[in-house]
C-alpha cells in the first residue's frame, strides 16, 4: 500500500522484514508446536526493489535446531506486471527461540532435532 512506500514508490524494506518474521515465525512455531519469537537476524540482503502492486511470495528453510532455538532462512520472491517470472527480492537468516506460555525459553525435543538431520 502507498502508506508502506517511500518517495520512489518501492516498499520499505522494514515492511518487507516484518513479512519475512511472520513468514519464519509461522514456520518455527508449526514445527515446535509452540511459541516462537524472534531474537536475531544475522543477515539481509535487498536485491531488487519492491513496487506498489508487486506481488510477494515468503519461502522458509528451517537450516538449524538447537536446544532452545532454531535458524530459519527466509526468502522473498515477486511478481509484478512489468515482469514475467518470478524473481528473488530479498532474503534473509533469522534465529527464533521457542518460549513457554510465560515467555521463558523451552526445550526444543530431539524428535525435531533427528528430524532436520542436526546434532
């Protein structure tokens, strides 16, 4: 939308972050069957500007379980009517931690682990 915009009309790239989280976030919590928040995110990379009317796509990878946190890496495809195809926007690698009802971290079960192949 316009109010997510600047001056050139591209799309903020916060906005862009903000999908990416709940993307990842959605992702975590299916796979933790619990709570997820977000603590860090190690890399961005803005590779083509987002227009208004542009179409976006968030694709996730969880790439690492460890006992209390997982890494996703997040990336970000779209479409416009200036293009054909699909192309890569941006992407990203972000670090959640599972929490318990109170807020405080939970164990991640070694089922999940032994299911993403990590130690």
């Amino acid at each position: 939308m316009p109010a997510d915009s600047n001056w050139s009309g591209d799309i903020f790239g916060g906005w862009l972050v903000s999908q990416m989280d709940i993307a990842a976030a959605i992702h975590c919590e299916r796979v933790t069957e619990g709570r997820c928040v977000t603590i860090s995110i190690h890399e961005m990379t803005f590779l083509v500007p987002v227009k208004i009317g542009d179409v976006i796509s968030c694709y996730t990878e969880i790439m690492k379980v460890g006992n209390t946190s997982l890494q996703v890496h997040v990336e970000v495809w779209g479409t416009s009517n200036c293009r054909e195809y699909p192309n890569k926007v941006t992407e990203g690698l972000f670090t959640f931690v599972a929490v318990d009802e109170s807020g405080k971290k939970r164990k991640i079960p070694e089922s999940i682990k032994q299911e993403y192949n990590v130690e």
